[in-house]
C-alpha cells in the first residue's frame, strides 16, 4: 500500500505526527468533524462546509502570508488526518491582543493519546527557535477542562480570566480563561 502521507509536505513532523498547511483532500474530513456536537461543545455552533471551507482558506492563507496557522495533523504512520494544533494571530479587541496563541481541535477518535500535547510542543518550539517569538497566549471557554489540562501539560501558566469579545452573547461560553507561556 502506499502511504498516505507520501505526497503530503509536513513543516514539522513529532514522533507521531506530521504537521502541515490544509489540502483540498481535507475539507471532507475536517466538515465531518466540525459536525460533531462533542468536538464543537465549546464552540458558538457547529460548522456547516461553507463555514469548514472558509475556515481552512483562513489557515491556508495565514500559513502562505506568515509561514504558520493552526496546521492540519495527520497521524505518521496511518497518514490519517486528525485535526488541527498550530499558532494563530488573533486581533480581536481585548487586553490581551493581538498576540499569537495556540489552539488544538481534534477529531474524537484521536482524543486521549497524548497527541494535542505532542503536537502543541513542537508549535511551541518552532514558534520560539524558528519563528523567535517571545509570548504564546491560549483561550479557552472557563468549561474546557481538557483545552486547559493540554495548555498545563505544556507548561503555561494561567494569567487571567474574562469575557471573550468574540462570544459576548453566548452566556454559556463567554468566560474564558488565558494562559500564557513566555521564550524563556
Ligand atoms: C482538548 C483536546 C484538543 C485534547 O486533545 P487530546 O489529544 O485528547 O489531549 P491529550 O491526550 O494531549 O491530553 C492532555 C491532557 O489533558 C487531559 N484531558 C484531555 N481531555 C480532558 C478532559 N475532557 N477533561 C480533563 N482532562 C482532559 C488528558 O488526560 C491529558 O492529561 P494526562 O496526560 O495527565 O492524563 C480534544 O479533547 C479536543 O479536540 N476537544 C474538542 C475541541 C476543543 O475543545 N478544542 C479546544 C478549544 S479552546
């Protein structure tokens, strides 16, 4: 069988995983995912595949203008594609932007292998050696235990907590919690 993974180019590649700007072939699997009611639990509403589609032209077009976004992931060894982690710009109104910050969606079947935490190491270096940036921020909704236990896991510290400007008239996801995690 040929691999999967054969003629897709990872920009930076963990034990396990391989991290890359969106292809065409993404859109289905991603679309799927964004329909999933548990994967989008925290999020103001489930993607439809218009929504999907804009979604990867947005990381596509942050990977081309600034060399990163929140990469599409795919399993090495399966070449199965599984989510996203990657660092975006962010430059909606708050005290804490615009900053870059990092984030993880991952489909449900790869939930609880390590492999957020995997991957959200290897943005963190590339973001502090390659890139030589100096701050990383991340949100999440206050519920998310598991966006903040992967942001703990890689050694960010918690720094505040406030009203995303974002999601002001979703009272179930407002209040978000930001952490932080510094070059040095
Ligand atoms: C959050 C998410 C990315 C975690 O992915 P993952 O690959 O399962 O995370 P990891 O396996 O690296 O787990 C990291 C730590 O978080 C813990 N964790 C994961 N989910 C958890 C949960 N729901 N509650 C509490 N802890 C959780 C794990 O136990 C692990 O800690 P441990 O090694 O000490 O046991 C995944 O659940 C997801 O995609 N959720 C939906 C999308 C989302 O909410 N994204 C974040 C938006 S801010």
């Amino acid at each position: 069988m040929i691999p999967l993974t054969k003629n897709k180019k990872y920009l930076l590649k963990t034990e396990r995983l391989g991290l890359r700007n969106w292809l065409p072939s993404d859109e289905a699997p991603f679309s799927e995912m964004s329909q999933d009611k548990e994967v989008m639990k925290y999020f103001p509403k489930l993607l439809n595949k218009e929504d999907s589609k804009n979604f990867i032209a947005r990381m596509q077009n942050n990977f081309e203008t600034y060399g990163f976004c929140y990469f599409a992931m795919d399993i090495l060894e399966s070449g199965e594609f599984i989510g996203f982690t990657g660092i975006l710009h962010q430059n909606y109104k708050s005290k804490f932007t615009p900053c870059v910050d990092i984030g993880w969606r991952l489909k449900k079947s790869a939930w609880g292998n390590g492999f957020a935490t995997e991957a959200a190491m290897a943005c963190l270096d590339f973001a502090f050696s390659e890139l030589e940036l100096n701050e990383i921020y991340s949100f999440a909704t206050i519920n998310n235990k598991g966006s903040e236990a992967v942001m703990k896991k890689i050694g960010m510290n918690y720094i505040d907590t406030f009203n995303h400007p974002s999601l002001i008239n979703n009272k179930d996801i407002k209040k978000c919690i930001v952490y932080k995690i510094n070059k040095t």
